[in-house]
C-alpha cells in the first residue's frame, strides 16, 4: 500500500516543529507573565455538548465519531427515514472538538465551585472541522487562546492589547495594527440610522468596505433593505479618515441620542485611559501610535456571541488576514446551566503567524538547531573516552549526541552539516593518548585542542 496523508491534514517535520515551538513558547511566557493558567481538555467531547453552538453550517462541519461496537445494532428502517442529520445522532454520541471555547465554557460550568474566580486560562490544542481542504485551510490545525472569566473589568481588555504587543516583539513583528471596535458601537450605529432591527444586516456589509468600496457598500445596503437617507446617514460617519480624538468627538455627537452608542464608547475611552496609565504616556496619539491601536468603526466580528470591545490584528504589508482576534461576551457558559459568567478572550493564529514570520525571514538562525555538540566515532575502543565526555556535557544542559556508527570522518562531519550541529568533538588515538580533543567549529572549519578535563568549560563559554 502506498502511503498516503488524510486530506486536510499534514505532518510536521523536526524543522517546522521547532518553529512553530518557538511561536508557542513566546506566547506561552506571555500569557503566564500576566498571569494565565494552562489548560487541556479531551480531543473528543459529548455530541450534544459540541451541536447547536456553531449554527447550521459549523454543526456541518464536526467530526463525528461512531459508537463502539456494533454502532448498527439498535437501528431501525424507521430511525434511516427520520434522514440523515437524526440517523447520525443515533450511531453517534462523540465527536473531536471543533474549537476551544465551548470546550472552554463546558469545563467551567462543570467546576464553577472550583476554579478560582476571576479564572485567567489558555489553551493550545489541536480543533478538527470537517472543512473543504486548500490552501491554509486544513482540517487539523492548533488554536491558541486565552480567556479571563468571572469579570467584567476592562483591564482585562488592556492587558490583551499590551499581551499582544509583548508577543509581536518577542517575535520581531514590528509593523502591525490592532483593530478595536466595540459591539454596542455597532448597534449605536444602527440606531442613529434608525435601523436598530438589522444591526446585523448593516454590520456584514460595513464589514466589506475595505473591499469592495463605498459605492458597492451602499449598493448591499439597498439589497438588504436600508433606505437611501439611512444610507447618506451613515456615509459620512464611516467613511471618516480622522484621528482618535477627532474620530471620537465626531461620533459622540453623533450618538448624542443612542444609549448603547454611548456606552460603547465609554468603554473604549475607559480602555485607552487605562491603557495610558499602564505606560504612562499621556498623549492619545501617541499611545495608539506606540501600541499600534486603531479605532475601526467597520471591524464587526463575532456578532452571535461578542457583546463589548472586539478585537482583530493584521501584519501590515503581507497579503495575510487577521493572525488574532478575540472580544468581550457576557454569556459564555449559558449554554451549560451557568448563566451570567462575564468574560473576554483572544486568540492567535499560529498557522498565520508562521507564514507570516517565513515570509519575512524571521525566525532565528538557531531555532530548529537542536543538538549542538556531535562527538564522532572512530571505532569502539573511543567510546570508553567520549561516553563520560559526552555526558559531561549533557548535565550541563549542553544538547549533545555522540554519531552511533564509527564512519569515516567526512560522513559524520555531513551529518552534522545537514543538521546545523554547531560544533563537533573529535578523539582520535592521537587525541586520547594526549589526553585532548579536538573540537572542530562546523561553520568557519577552525579547529583547536582542548584538554579533556577543560572540555566541559570551553563549551560551555561558547554557548
């Protein structure tokens, strides 16, 4: 049999592993930096627990899992006329998780007595979706949250938006923007137009105008049933090109009559002066500049489930959508018997970021060099003399590995280029009756003799 990979699916070479450590490893100190808990919770969940979240289309999309055993042996010509949807509960009552936040939500309706509250967690897990497979679209691939529940404080939203600044710098992504909107700002909108029951509605077409333009914004608006002044109403308040201070006394005027406009603005302000404090810069312009913060009047994300400040980040100047996102919801864990848990959560996109950091040539030189020390092997009469060397330099948390075959000298010096070895330790008989090595510098080929006992400190100076 040939082998094959299930579509949608890949393996991840000792290469991109590394790589992709590396991004998790910057994120992961972050999160603990502010405080964040890690959590796993099962690949697979109840099927009950995982359906109805999504809406009709994501249900689509969930992995099902047969029963054990005879999945068959209670089915009867009556439950395959009840179609397919029905037939499929009945042979199946698993499923591997779609995403992290339901999961999420099921974990802290279930030990609401037991976790510490506010609750700060992230999770770095595999989610499958049973997705048309292309490019960037896998039907396996990591999710990377983090969530604060149990508050409603808008410190929490600062401290996303300083958390995603500190992992961009740790990895050297310099040029991007954080775009914040807020939902009740969506819904103020609504209301000054006088459309407040199709929020939604003017909220998927505003979301295209970086696409496709004004004048085909409009012309949606038509389609999805706005009148032309409530259409010349709005023109003017999204189309805006201003600074923060100017964009915002623009739309408080212009919320002057909506309560929910009013608060959502509120909210952002209270964000931004919190944001001030935090790193005690007092200029407005300023702050957004240094924290790359931008108003978006436009940004509509997670309209069924985000009810305060929404989030979403783009590297400037690489054709790449958003690589985080996340937002502020009032009923998480609702779903589960638990109402009324406050909470706000973001996430990153570590396949996108990936992309991203290869296109721009980012990742360090050393990260994918795991070993850094190769000794070679002339026969077996060196071993005796390597072995203790070798675990010398392991204690002292130097990667190391001794070449398990004694090969010519070129092979295991290939060896160690093919794998970026940065130095390797030679122990001829020469050497041995000297009582030295010679330690051979894989990149200029300078090689110098080190005592044996002064082996361990040389290396580890050069590290």
């Amino acid at each position: 049999m040939k082998p094959n990979l299930v579509q949608g699916t890949r393996d991840f070479t000792p290469e991109i592993v590394a790589k992709r450590n590396y991004i998790f490893q910057n994120i992961k100190s972050t999160f603990e930096k502010y405080g964040f808990q890690p959590l796993e919770t099962p690949s697979m969940e109840r099927l009950d627990v995982l359906t109805g979240k999504y809406g009709e289309e994501g249900d689509q999309l969930i992995f099902k899992i047969l029963n054990s055993g005879d999945f068959l042996e209670k089915i009867t010509p009556e439950n395959l006329a009840e179609g397919s949807k029905k037939f499929a509960n009945k042979i199946s009552e698993k499923a591997l998780r779609y995403d992290l936040t339901v999961p999420f939500a099921r974990f802290v309706a279930m030990n609401s007595g037991k976790i510490t509250m506010p609750f700060k967690r992230y999770q770095i897990q595999p989610v499958w979706r049973g997705d048309r497979p292309g490019k960037g679209r896998f039907r396996e691939f990591y999710q990377c949250d983090a969530d604060i529940v149990g508050t409603k404080s808008l410190v929490c939203e600062a401290d996303i938006v300083m958390m995603i600044n500190e992992v961009f710098g740790k990895l050297k992504l310099n040029d991007f923007t954080i775009k914040i909107n807020h939902r009740l700002v969506l819904s103020g909108l609504a209301e000054y137009i006088g459309g407040v029951d199709k929020v939604v509605d003017l909220c998927v077409a505003m979301d295209k105008l970086d696409k496709i333009g004004w004048e085909k914004v409009a012309q949606e608006l038509q389609s999805r049933g706005f009148e032309e002044t409530q259409i010349q109403k709005l023109e003017p308040i999204i189309s805006q090109k201003q600074d923060f201070i100017s964009q915002l006394d623009f739309i408080k005027n212009a919320f002057s009559d909506s309560e929910l406009g009013k608060k959502g603005v509120a909210d952002l302000e209270e964000i931004i002066n919190l944001l001030k404090i935090i790193t005690n810069q007092n200029d407005i312009n300023d702050l957004l500049k240094n924290l790359s913060i931008e108003w978006d009047l436009t940004l509509a994300r997670g309209l069924s489930y985000y009810t305060g400040a929404i989030f979403e980040v783009k590297i400037n100047n690489v054709q790449m959508g958003s690589v985080s996102g996340g937002g502020r919801y009032d009923n998480l864990t609702g779903a589960f018997g638990l109402p009324n848990v406050a909470g706000v959560g973001f996430s990153f996109g570590v396949d996108r970021l990936y992309e991203v950091l290869e296109e721009l040539k980012l990742f360090p030189e050393a990260v994918g060099n795991t070993t850094q020390v190769l000794f070679v092997q002339f026969d077996k009469t060196t071993l005796p003399y390597i072995l203790p060397l070798a675990n010398a330099c392991r204690n002292i948390e130097i990667r190391t590995e001794i070449y398990p075959d004694a090969s010519k000298l070129g092979k295991q010096f290939g060896y160690a280029d093919e794998k970026n070895i940065s130095y390797v330790v030679i122990a001829g008989s020469d050497e041995i009756q000297k009582n030295i090595v010679t330690v051979r510098n894989m990149t200029t080929g300078e090689q110098q003799s080190v005592g044996k006992n002064e082996l361990v400190v040389f290396l580890k100076n050069l590290f």
